[in-house]
C-alpha cells in the first residue's frame, strides 16, 4: 500500500484513470466513486481538462503546430493547478479520501512528437520523475474497446470522433507514457465489461491494502520467470538515451539476422532501483527501504510486511523524503546485502513487464541474474511471453528466487514444500557445474543437497551456482488481482 497522510492523519490517495478512447474510464469513475463512498470515504474527482477545453470549440484540425504546442502546455498548466485545489481539500479531509484524475500528466506527452515534448519539460522545469512517479499514489489504463472489444467500440462521445485505428494508435501512446510509474495498472478487454470494471476496483483496493473479503473477485497471481539472455547491446546498438530515461535501439548495418529481434523490441523505461533490509524483531516482520529514480531524480519508500492472518499478508508501503531515508539507512540489517538492480518496464501485447537485472556488488547467488515478472489472470502457457528474450523457467512462489531470500548473506528461509519443485534446475544428479554456497555461506564445488521434511534431493541453480540450504518457517508469496502489477 502506497501510503499519504493529510493534516488530520487520514489517508490522502491519488489516483489516475487513464486509457485509450471508449476504454470505460468514465463509467470505471463513476463505479469506482460510489464504491469509496460506501465505504465511508471522501472520493474527489478531478475532471478531464482536455475535454473541458475541447468542448470550448477548440478543434486540433485548425490549429497550427505552435498553437497544439502552446494549447499542450497550458492545458498541462490548468490541469496541475486544478489537481493542486483537490490535492490540498484532500490533505484537508476530516475522513479518508481518494483523489481520483480523470487523465494524468504524462498524458499530454502522447499527443506531442518527442522533441517538443522535451522542449516543453526544458522550458518549464519539468522532468518525467516529478510529473509521472511522484505526483500520483497510482496509475491505471483503461485499454481502449478498439483493441480486442471492436464491437463495443463507439465514438458517441461529445469530443470523441477518432477511427478505431487512430483509437488504437492513441492507446499505445497514452500507454508508453506512463511506463516507468512504481505503481502502474493495466486493465485490458480480456472479459466483459463488467469483468473490467471489477478489475479496476480490484487494482485499486489491492494498491490501499483493502481487505474486503469475497466482495471483490481474486482472480490474478504474480508471475515470475528467471530469464537467461536479454538481447545484446552489440546487437542492437544504442543510438540515443532519451532525457525521460527511455532508449531508442537501432539495427547495426550488415546486420540482417538481427532484425526481427530488433523489430520485436519495445521502447521501455530503466531504472536505478537500490534496496536495503531493515532490522527488525524476528522474521515474520520484514521492513525495507527502496530508492528509486533515473538521471539523478530518486523516490523514496518505506515498506512494512507483517505477519499472514487469514492466510493474507499486508505489506504497507509509504512514500518518504530523502532524509527520512537517510536515517533510516542507518537501520540496515547486517545480515542481508544491499540488492541493486537496473529495472526495465516495458509493455507487450497489452502486459506490463518489469525486468531486473541485478547488479554487483550481490551475493553470488545473483551475480547474471534476470528475473522477469507480471501480473496475470492467464495460466501456464496461456501467457504469451516476450519473444525477445530467453526465458530459462518459471521460478513463480520458488522462495529461493525471493528478493529476501537472494539478499541474505548466510543461508535461506523458507521451506521447499514438493520434491518436484527442487529437482527443477541445472543439477543433474545432485552435481553442480559452479560454486555453491551451503548454509554457512560458504563455497564448495560439486555436489550439494537441499533438505526438504526428512527427504534429500538436488537444488536449483542458476549459472552454476546452487541456492542452498532451505529452511524455518515459510515467509510466504502473496498473490495479486487482476493486472496489478507490485513495484518493490
């Protein structure tokens, strides 16, 4: 949970409904206001400035280039300083409230070529990780019904009268703008309408740490790969690094054999993500801190995981200032490493991915690591997964794989519940092709065997190195709802 708190210690939500034209966001607010309401809070709702505007008379079609671009920039002005008024009733509410933004202001990037939209940032002291991360607890896109809803599709709208290719088009746009934002949904057509609200309101409650029972669907787990290879940048050379963080790849010349993997590639956000373990009384409370930002632009968070009760696990997430994290720093477990990672966010085929990549200085346990995860109602190989990259196994509710877990600098914890489960892996009758660290931390090279209720058997690797010795009380994967996608 993505925690803000106003003037009278009630939680203050900002939320962004975003999407493609006819995705539902005006019915999916709507939906999602009465539902707050009934709960007792306070709920505000931003509107679309764009609409506002647009229905002043404004026509794009008439406008010269210099009139869109000063059109694009006020209106982004009008729509913070709107923002700001709810932002400030918020804090000011005597009850929780939720803030919720019909369009966000990354939106008015996806109308505009990219040089100008660097050029208006430049102008006005602007930068992606202000505009996008820091601004709003939560992003959702509603993808739009011309992408795999056709049918449903209408342009009955007072400013709305796009084709659905020019929908679609609009829809990938609006989307890539928001790539990069901790705490990012994407609700797609994959049910009926009535489906997609529900999973709207499910993300939503999800991200506040709701628990509302059977009164929401649960129908949407975290899934998690270990991936073996990403493209090379020898083979798709770096041609440029946007200011926003994004990178544009170009096919080397003489190269042919590479274009597809070129072609396939999306444009996607990096991130330097840095997080430490906090001490704490035990190990069933976990507590960390996370940086994370790019070019020189960080966010701060504090996290919180507390013990399972009915077989559910709250993870409390607040946003905090770099001081507060400094001195928090200073609260560091010495018994876990500091994990560092590059983060790369990118969508295909309608999914949000994140990808890290972890960096040394790591256990070496994760040195080359690749994990690749997302959340998904689909199961097993219904998930189309990206064609770019290698993908080694499904690694999903593997304890070895967690990030607590890969951070610890002497053994694991967690239990190992099937015998199939750790035969999965590079060992082949019990012998490893690398250092393998036992449960003291230490190394050996050959064969090593994880204990498991009483049994014996083969443990997983990666690049040759074992994970271990697993043992003590589960800490426990925790599963999501539909297209919600957790940062941490």
């Amino acid at each position: 949970m993505s925690q803000e708190f106003g003037h009278h210690d009630k939680q203050v939500y900002k939320l962004v409904l975003t999407g493609g034209p006819c995705g539902g966001k005006t019915t999916g607010q709507a939906r999602l206001c009465s539902f707050f309401e009934n709960l007792g809070w306070k709920v505000f709702r931003v509107p679309e400035c764009a609409s506002v505007l647009l229905g002043g008379g404004v026509k794009f079609q008439d406008l010269t280039q210099e009139d869109c671009y000063k059109f694009q920039e006020n209106l982004l002005k009008v729509m913070m300083q709107i923002e700001e008024t709810f932002f400030d009733l918020g804090h000011n509410s005597t009850k929780n409230c939720i803030i919720i933004c019909d369009r966000g202001t990354m939106d008015a990037s996806a109308y505009l070529e990219a040089q100008l939209w660097e050029k208006m940032k430049d102008e006005n002291s602007w930068n992606n990780v202000e505009l996008r991360d820091i601004r709003y607890n939560q992003v959702i896109h509603m993808v739009s019904a011309a992408k795999g809803a056709e049918v449903f599709y209408t342009t009955d709208h007072a400013v709305r009268a796009e084709a659905p290719e020019l929908a679609r088009r609009l829809d990938d746009f609006v989307a890539e703008a928001w790539v990069g934002h901790p705490y990012y949904d994407v609700i797609d057509n994959s049910t009926d309408f009535e489906g997609k609200v529900i999973r709207m309101i499910t993300a939503v409650c999800d991200r506040l740490g709701l628990d509302l029972g059977d009164r929401l669907h649960l129908n949407s787990k975290k899934r998690k790969f270990l991936v073996s290879r990403i493209p090379e940048m020898q083979e798709l050379c770096l041609v440029s690094t946007e200011t926003d963080g994004s990178q544009k790849l170009e096919l080397p010349e003489n190269r042919t054999d590479v274009c597809k993997l070129q072609n396939n590639f999306p444009s996607f956000q990096d991130f330097d993500v840095v997080h430490d373990y906090l001490a704490t009384p035990g190990h069933k409370n976990q507590a960390r801190i996370r940086r994370r930002g790019q070019n020189g632009t960080f966010t701060y968070t504090h996290t919180i995981r507390r013990p399972k009760i009915n077989q559910q696990r709250a993870e409390v997430k607040m946003h905090i200032s770099s001081r507060d994290y400094q001195i928090l720093l200073q609260q560091r477990d010495e018994k876990h490493y500091t994990i560092i990672k590059k983060r790369r966010c990118f969508l295909w085929n309608n999914q949000y991915f994140q990808m890290d990549i972890y960096k040394e200085p790591c256990h070496p346990r994760c040195k080359g690591l690749i994990l690749l995860e997302t959340y998904t109602t689909k199961t097993g190989d219904d998930l189309e997964l990206p064609d770019f990259l290698e993908i080694e196994k499904e690694v999903t509710n593997n304890l070895e794989y967690s990030m607590y877990n890969l951070s610890l600098k002497e053994g694991f914890y967690g239990k190992v519940t099937t015998k199939e489960e750790s035969l999965k892996g590079k060992l082949v009758n019990g012998t490893s092709n690398g250092e393998t660290p036992n449960v003291n931390g230490n190394y050996i090279t050959g064969k090593v065997n994880i204990v498991m209720n009483g049994d014996s058997s083969s443990g997983d690797t990666h690049n040759g190195h074992s994970c271990g010795k697993v043992y003590g009380e589960s800490n426990g994967i925790g599963s999501g709802r539909s297209a919600i996608f957790v940062d941490k």
